[in-house]
C-alpha cells in the first residue's frame, strides 16, 4: 500500500508536526505528501516521502462563490488529488472537516464515494467555529446541495477518522460514526535533545542575555503562534499580577491575515500600558533552548485539537502550568499525570464573567486599571486562590513522573503501531 498524506499547509505548527512524526513512524511503508503550500519542503524530503503542492489544498477565500465557478473549482482539485493516488492508496487527510476549504471535502468525499480509502484525520471541527460551519453550509448545501452530516461524516466502510482525545471520539459516534470506524490516535510527543544544551541555570543565563531579561526573574514561556483561541489577553493580565516576578515571553505571530489585526491591538496596548512581554522570541532565540532555560511553560488557550503544550515541555524539566481544558487534560490525568497548578476560571472584582469571556475592549480596560492601581491586584489573587500558587517551585519527582509516562504512553514507535493497524483494517487485511 501507498500512504498519501494531505493538508492544506505545511507551515510551522501543530499538524506539521505531527504530519513529520507520522513519515518517522512509517519507515517501512512509501509516502507522499500533498499540500496547498510548504515553507521548507526538506523537513518532509528529508525524511524520506515524497512532496506535490496542489495550490488548491489551500484555505479557500470565505466569500460567495457563484455555481459554475464553485463547480470549475471541484472538478480541478478532484482529479487533481486523483491524480497522486495509486490504486492501492490510502488518502490520510488531516483537518478535513475543519471548514476552511468546503471543495476540498467535497471532493474527497465524492473520491470515497468512488473506493478511494480515506482516513480522515480530525484536529479540529467545524462545529466548534461558526463561521467555518456557515462556510460549509454555503458552499455544500447552497451549492452542491448536500447534507452537510453526509458529507462530513460518510457512512462508508472505506472512510475512517482518527481522532486526538477521547473527547473527540465521543463526539463522532454522536455525529453517527460507528466505533469501529474511528482510530483514539493521541499525539506522539517527541523532543530531540541536543547533546550541547547546557543545564537550566546556564541556558537561563543565557537565553535571558539574548533578550535582555532580568535572569534573577521567573522566565515563564507561552509557546504558541498567538491566534485568538490561545486567549493571549489572558497571559497579559497574569504578567501584569506578576510583574515583579516573572517575564514573559511568547514564541510566534500569527500567519493568518485574520488574525494579525487583533494581534497588533494586543501588541500597540502593551506598548501603550509599557506592560513588559516579549513577543515573537521564536525567531530570536532557539526553541529548544528556551524551553529548556525556561521555569514554567505556560498555556492560557481555551480550546485545543491535542494539547500538546501540556505535555511537551515536561521533556525539558519544564513543568507546565496555566488554564485547564477539562477534555483535553481528563485524557492525560487518566494517565496518571500531575498538573501542579491548573486553573477552570479567572474572576476579576468588575465582573462574574470568567476573564476569557469577556470582549477584547473589557480586558484591556481591566488590565490598564490593574496597571495604574485602581484595581487591587490583591482582590484578584483573593478570588482565586490558585494564582497564588501558580509559579510555586515542582518537585524533581513530579516532572520525573511525568516525563516517564509520556515516553510510555506517547512514543513515536506506538503510534506508528496504531497506524499501521489502522491502516491495514482500512485495506480489509488480518
């Protein structure tokens, strides 16, 4: 059998990855890998798989599109991906049914319907953002007219999801999937580790003399591309209650054009209040090296695919702290992991509402009213107490604990395993 993998992109990020981990745990089997764009073809060549850009992959332009131009579009990108699929091919799709380019599913669920075997990875669901399912209806019903259900989630032998929680499994045998359709395949969790990274204490001295930080504070590190869900406005209010103490850095920009306005407002408001975050640190500083010099990685996003911030850092000796996603970590403490200091919510004296609910205007105007004191940072820690004890030092045994049950459970070999099993129920072979 041929593996054929596809996604929209191959930018740095989450699927990227995990796309590059699954080519290193299918050594034996031959791969390609499809994408609408790619920044740096060798991270897949060098692995061993062939690459094709099909431009048409790409996130779609949300905006009307008329019949007969709706229809050139899936002609073109249906025999495009025909094209690159040898008989004996598994399609392995990743985020297919996310809603940003409602052809493309389209098309590769007409392919299903036609015997291509399909495995449709789910990172992410259309259902969890409106303005991708209004997208899907517009262009699969409106259009096409086609059930969206039928579409996304085909009742054929020959198409199977993956799925990165357990949350997510329920959720598709809800949609009507049949359990045995669907592959629980977590995330695996790897760090390749220089041999030359000196210990904490030194690459801390270090990494903070690149960025001209003070080495005698916390080094707290959000290791994200700054899009909206990773509810940044959040990290700012924590910096600012802990100013004294801590610094705060986060890795990467968004690339979305989406979301770069919002981006900048957070960036010109933390100028503007002189709060003291260091953005963009990835292209200044290496990653490894800072998540290894760092004291705490942190994470204040309210939704995720995986979760894989929540576990990664652990590798390093860096324990991971911030807002708890009660179906992402359920998964992880099942597992017998220790999260030392996770917090459900952030109240603040002007409003019930949990700080991550609120509009962007309203939290800028609460974090400038902590900032010029006419808000008590003491009030905030009073109502809620685990903030208090957010960056309180994690015993050697905790993060040893943690870093064995991800080698146990999250290993690159495992997951291949469950791969190739997959796979090989997909062709109907024992």
């Amino acid at each position: 059998m041929q593996i054929v993998i596809a996604h929209s992109h191959l930018n740095p990020g989450g699927v990227t990855r995990i796309i590059e981990s699954q080519i290193e745990s299918l050594p034996n089997e031959t791969t390609k890998v499809l994408a609408g764009s790619c920044s740096s073809p060798e991270q897949i060549t060098s692995r061993g798989a062939e690459i094709q850009i099909i431009e048409e992959l790409n996130y779609l332009e949300n905006r009307k599109y008329g019949d007969r131009e709706a229809m050139k579009m899936l002609h073109r990108v249906h025999k495009k991906i025909r094209d690159q699929l040898p008989a004996d091919a598994i399609l392995h799709f990743h985020n297919l049914n996310l809603g940003k380019n409602p052809i493309v599913t389209y098309a590769v669920y007409l392919l299903a319907k036609e015997g291509v075997k399909v495995f449709n990875h789910a990172h992410d669901f259309a259902e969890d953002r409106p303005a991708n399912y209004q997208f899907l209806r517009e262009i699969l019903s409106d259009i096409f007219l086609q059930r969206i259900g039928e579409v996304l989630y085909p009742q054929l032998p020959n198409y199977q999801f993956g799925v990165l929680n357990s949350y997510d499994l329920e959720r598709l045998q809800k949609y009507g999937v049949q359990r045995e359709r669907i592959e629980w395949l977590p995330n695996p969790v790897k760090f390749n580790i220089s041999e030359n990274v000196m210990d904490k204490a030194g690459t801390k001295t270090q990494i903070c003399s690149e960025l001209n930080l003070d080495k005698n504070k916390l080094l707290v590190t959000y290791p994200v591309r700054v899009i909206r869900r990773k509810n940044i406005g959040e990290l700012i209010l924590l910096s600012v209650l802990y100013s004294e103490e801590v610094n705060f850095v986060v890795t990467q920009p968004p690339k979305n054009p989406v979301e770069i306005d919002w981006y900048q407002k957070w960036t010109n408001f933390c100028k503007q209040e002189k709060i003291p975050i260091t953005f963009e640190v990835g292209n200044k500083v290496n990653f490894e090296k800072l998540l290894t010099a760092s004291d705490f990685c942190i994470t204040t996003s309210y939704q995720e695919g995986f979760g894989m911030v929540y576990l990664e850092p652990w590798l390093l000796n860096t324990p991971v702290v911030g807002r708890d996603i009660k179906y992402i970590s359920r998964d992880f403490r099942n597992d017998g992991f220790i999260f030392p200091a996770l917090y459900k919510q952030i109240n603040t004296p002007e409003s019930n509402a949990d700080f991550k609910d609120m509009d962007i205007n309203t939290q800028m105007k609460i974090i400038a009213g902590i900032k010029s004191l006419q808000i008590e940072k003491e009030k905030i820690f009073e109502q809620n107490e685990v903030l208090k004890s957010l960056f309180q030092k994690v015993e050697s045994k905790t993060i040893e604990k943690n870093k064995k049950i991800i080698r146990n459970k999250y290993s690159i070999e495992g997951y291949g395993t469950k791969l190739q099993n997959r796979y090989k129920k997909l062709v109907g072979q024992p």
